[in-house]
C-alpha cells in the first residue's frame, strides 16, 4: 500500500485486513447480543501499551518481522474471539462471518520519550488509528489494532475493541491473549465462553432497537494523574481514619478525591454547587460465578449521590460509595440488576442514560485497576506505559492500576474546567499531574 501521511508527524505504512486463522463453524455465526450489549452505544474501548528499543533489542526481529509476528498471533484471536471478526447486522446480532479486523502500520515521526515524560496530546491521539477512538464502529470492523513506529525504535501497540460485545475486562483479556500467542505462538489456548443473553435476555416486547446508554459528547481534554503507592497510602490513612473503614481500595479512594475536587472546579467556574453524582460501573463475573474472561458486557453500576455542599466531603464520599457498593453486591443481580432497571426506565422513557431532565450533575468513573494491564508482554517485556485514549465525553474519570501498584488517571474535562482542576493544590497534594507539552 502507498504511505499515506496522517498529519505532519504521521506517516501511514500499511492498512490491511486480518481474517480469522480458522473460520467460524456454521453454529456459531450468529451471536446474539444481551440485554446490556445492545443498550450499549456501538463505541470502541481503545488501550495501547508503549515498548521502548532497548525492550525490542532483545529479541532478534525487525520492524517487518515484528508486524507479521502480530498479524499471525492477531489472526489466532479473531478465532478464539469470533464474534469480534464479524460484523453487527443490527443492534440484537453480530454476524460472525469472519471478516476480520482491521491492522495498521504507522510511522511517528517522534521519539517514544514524548510520550512517556509527558502527556502530548498529538501522540496520544497518533498511535490510534486516526479518528478512530471512541468513534462509532459501525463502518470499521469490531478490532481495529495499530502498530505505531516511534523514531527512535521504539513501539506502541493499540487496541480499539468493540463495546458492543464485551467491556474493559474482555479487553484486557483479549490483549493479554494477543500478547501470550505472540510470545508462544504454539502454547495451549485459552477457552472462552460467551455470555449473549443467557442471564440478560431481550425484553419480552423485544430487543432494544438502539442504544440507550450514551455519553454525551463535548469539546475536551484529558489530563493524567499519577497517585503513587505512598501517595495512595497516606490517602488511604486519611479516609481510614475519618471513616473507620477497613480495607480501602484504590478505586474508592482515588474516585472519591477526584469526583470531590472536580465537583468543586465546576462550582467555581458556574457560581453554584450542583447536587452530583458519581455513577461506577461494576464488575458482576465473580459474583456470578462465571468465568473470568466470558465475553460480554458483565456489568452493572451504583451510583454515589451528594446532594449538598456541606456534605462534599471525602469520607462522605468514600462512605456513600462503600454504602452503594456493598448493596449492589447484595442484590440477586440476575433479578434485580441496576442497571437492567435503569435500561428499562430509559426505554420507556424514551431518553438516554446521563442525558435525562435529572437535576443532578452526573460523572462516570470506569476502573480497570484490577486488571493488570502494565504486566502484558509480546515477548519483549511488560510495557514502559499504557494509555487509554482521549474521547469527546466530559466529566469522565478512566483508572488504571500502573507498574509500581500505584493508580493512573485519565481525567477528561472542559478545556476551562480543567484548568481550574489543574491548580486544586488539595489533589495535587497526593496526585502527579504529567505535565503536558
């Protein structure tokens, strides 16, 4: 294929089509979606992990050899994930008919160190493929990976994977997979189980016609915050302390301080406090004894809610989200999932999940932390970083657990609101703000 130049630092290498290693049998090429699945918006979930040179140095291959490495381990994939190399025929069914993902080349015309001692917007965007994150996947295929050439021999490596057919655990699976076939081409497979509407049927009316679970979109930019292992510490002591809550996680505490400053960054800047609410999608396999890595959208969500200002305040927060969690846990969420319940009332009601005439000021906080992300290796070690791209949605915080068993921060913001988030010295205090460049 003719190189095609993206932008002035982006060169396109190639652009090709990976079919799945074997095809798909006649049984299983229709693969009905859950309840959940098709109330989600068709929207990827794009990660990519960044490998410096001196991690490609010990293996013996060439930018070539690399590439047809990963188009051979990716082909693997698309059979063990089949519905993921088909195509959505409606908002209810993926046609598995094996027409496999996507797979880019790319040349960035910048050394890997732009990435990793700041946070350049540019090159956060180039090693997805262009336009491509969070967008829409219906004309694209349900995978679209890229391989991104920094100048200075350095890699990164990117997934957009479909949210229609599974979430943040199935992506790191599938990752972590890719990366185990590439490193042990020839080692056992995995088994993968699919949950389609086993546990979330279609509504006995019949399937949902569209989404009803969207975000709204908006101009912003997102910021990274580092919240070390002693910085997590001592914030775990503080909430402890206040709270008399044993056990603290990451997620709580770092949800909390940042759903706090940035509830108060938006009071500043519109004059008023508005109550608020920080929604936290879940995580239901272990709770329903499934396997880890069954493909679909396992979830359901709880809400924190803080109605006035005096009540802002971190241990509130951090109680009211302990409060909320242990119920959802409680609940039989086959019967009685949440979110079932709010995709319903959304159906009826003809609107939007977040978009509703509701009174409060919603935020979402999504946390990948106990997925371990930073430990996938191709065979040339555990990347140097690992970063969610930038999307067109505000109010949204993305935690993933890092290297060292600290929390990384993808906060996304107005451009006016986040500069007022960047100077809240109290979340500074126990956060690094990667400067931007």
């Amino acid at each position: 294929m003719v190189s095609t130049i993206l932008s002035p630092s982006t060169l396109l290498i190639s652009q090709k089509i990976i079919k799945p290693s074997s095809p798909t049998p006649p049984t299983k090429k229709l693969h009905k979606l859950s309840l959940i699945d098709q109330a989600i918006a068709n929207v990827y979930i794009p990660f990519a992990l960044f490998y410096t040179k001196q991690q490609l140095d010990s293996i013996p291959k060439s930018p070539s050899q690399i590439s047809q490495i990963l188009e051979n381990s990716l082909s693997q994939i698309l059979t063990l994930y089949y519905p993921y190399g088909g195509r959505l025929h409606d908002n209810t069914i993926v046609d598995c008919d094996d027409t496999g993902a996507e797979f880019l080349q790319v040349q960035i015309d910048s050394p890997i160190s732009e990435a990793l001692n700041c946070h350049n917007a540019l090159i956060e965007r180039a090693v997805f493929p262009e336009n491509l994150p969070w967008k829409n996947c219906t004309n694209h295929g349900l995978i679209v990976a890229q391989l991104s050439y920094f100048n200075c021999g350095g890699i990164a490596i990117s997934m957009c994977s479909s949210h229609k057919i599974g979430d943040g655990c199935n992506s790191y699976y599938m990752f972590r997979d890719w990366a185990e076939i590439t490193s042990n081409p020839n080692g056992v497979k995995p088994s993968i189980s699919y949950l389609e509407q086993s546990i979330y049927p279609s509504p006995p009316n019949g399937p949902l016609t569209s989404p009803v679970i969207g975000l709204k979109k908006e101009d912003c930019v997102q910021r990274r915050y580092i919240f070390s292992p002693s910085k997590l510490h001592e914030l775990k002591t503080l909430v402890a302390a206040e709270t008399k809550i044993q056990n603290l996680t990451r997620t709580e505490v770092v949800s909390g301080l940042l759903f706090k400053s940035i509830v108060f960054v938006i009071k500043a800047n519109s004059g008023s406090f508005l109550p608020s609410t920080l929604v936290q999608p879940i995580d239901l396999r272990n709770q329903l004894n499934l396997p880890l890595n069954i493909v679909g959208n396992v979830l359901t969500s709880f809400p924190t809610s803080i109605y006035n200002e005096e009540n802002m305040k971190l241990s509130i927060i951090v109680s009211e989200m302990r409060k909320g969690k242990e119920q959802a846990y409680k609940r039989d969420n086959v019967k009685q999932n949440v979110l079932v319940d709010k995709i319903f009332e959304s159906t009826l009601a003809k609107e939007e999940m977040y978009h509703s005439s509701c009174t409060c000021d919603t935020y979402i906080c999504s946390s990948v932390v106990k997925f371990p992300f930073h430990e996938i290796d191709f065979g040339w070690g555990k990347p140097i970083k690992v970063s969610v791209a930038n999307g067109p949605f505000g109010k949204i915080i993305y935690l993933m657990g890092n290297q060292g068993g600290g929390v990384d921060a993808f906060v996304m913001l107005s451009e006016q609101d986040m500069f007022v988030l960047e100077r809240d010295t109290q979340l500074l205090e126990f956060a690094y703000l990667v400067p931007t460049s």
